[in-house]
C-alpha cells in the first residue's frame, strides 16, 4: 500500500499591498476584522482549516506573538504544534503547553518528511519567514490568502524577494467586512 503525502498548507490574512503585519511585527489592524468574523460570515471558514489539519508548523516569532495573545486566546486546541528554530532549546513553551507543542530545526523538506514518518497527513505553515522558506523548497500544496482591505504603506511583507511560482485559483469568496478569501493551489512541483 502507497503511503499518503503530507500535505501543507498556508491560511494567512495579508494587507491589500501584501503585509503581514505592522514593522513591529504587531497585528493590530486585524482586530476589528475578527471581531466582525463572529456575524454573518462566521469564522470565514478557519475552524473548517483547522478541523482538516494534524499538525501546525509556525515560525518561533509567529508562537512568540500568539504566546503573547494569552492561553484563552490560543487557537489550536490540543494539535501538534512544531516551532520551527535555528535554536529549538531557546524556544520558551509555556508548561500548559509543553504536552503537544516541540521545538524543532531543520529543512522543510526533512520536517514535512518526518511528519509522515509520523503519520501527519496535513500540516498548516505559519509565519511569514517559515512560509517563505517551505515555499521556496517546494513544500506547499496549497495557499488560502485572505485579502484586508487596507493599504498598510510598510510592514513585514509576504512575498519579498520570492522567486516566481506558478498558481492555480481554486476559489474566491468575498465576505460581508470587507475580507476576500482565495484558495490557490501551487503548480510547481519542486520535491
């Protein structure tokens, strides 16, 4: 029997002009956008993400920043959480969450290889550095952008100094507060 490939997948909000955050790397002009998210449009479909994912890779400045949010605020349950490091022992996890969240290094491709050694079979990348290095080795099946109708001016973007990847639209969704949600599948098979 064929073994299943992990999967992964990126479900990140950017600004019109494609940032993540503010230069601070502070989050704050997506508050009344989640705070609308509970009305007509519900979660905009994040809890279905959720829901389809096994474990959570995020960048060691993206925990910090969620940490940071407090443990009623912590999105992810009791999911496997990897913080991907250059230095893992420096990583502080708080003792509540010391039962499913791991430290880890390592090349995306070894990552993604051994969560299917371990039986993941979809993993949700986070952050902006560790989504730019597992798409740069070819590591990401599918990307959800969520488009904030706001011109931030400067930030920390996305997409800076990517090389070219080619992309197919699955959908675009369109919600009640302004967001737009695309669903984009990547064509370039690099693995």
């Amino acid at each position: 029997m064929e073994k299943v490939k992990t999967k992964a997948s990126v479900y990140i909000a950017t600004t019109v002009d494609g940032y993540i955050a503010e230069k601070d790397g502070s989050v704050d002009f997506l508050e009344q956008y989640q705070s609308s998210a509970s009305g007509i449009d519900g979660d905009m479909g994040f809890a279905d993400f959720l829901n389809s994912i096994d474990l959570l890779i995020m960048g060691r400045k993206t925990f910090d920043q969620v940490i940071s949010f407090g443990e009623n605020l912590w999105p992810y349950g009791d999911r496997q959480v990897w913080v991907w490091s250059r230095n893992p022992s420096s990583v502080n996890i708080p003792k509540i969450r010391s039962n499913n969240v791991a430290a880890v290094a390592g090349e995306p491709r070894e990552l993604l290889k051994i969560a299917q050694q371990k039986g993941f079979r979809h993993v949700y990348v986070d952050g902006g550095t560790t989504i730019k290095h597992f798409l740069s080795q070819g590591c990401i099946d599918d990307l959800f952008l969520t488009r904030v109708p706001l011109l931030l001016g400067e930030g920390i973007p996305l997409f800076l100094e990517m090389q070219r990847l080619l992309l197919e639209h699955v959908s675009t969704k369109s919600y009640s507060n302004g967001l737009v949600q695309s669903h984009y599948r990547v064509k370039n098979d690099m693995m």
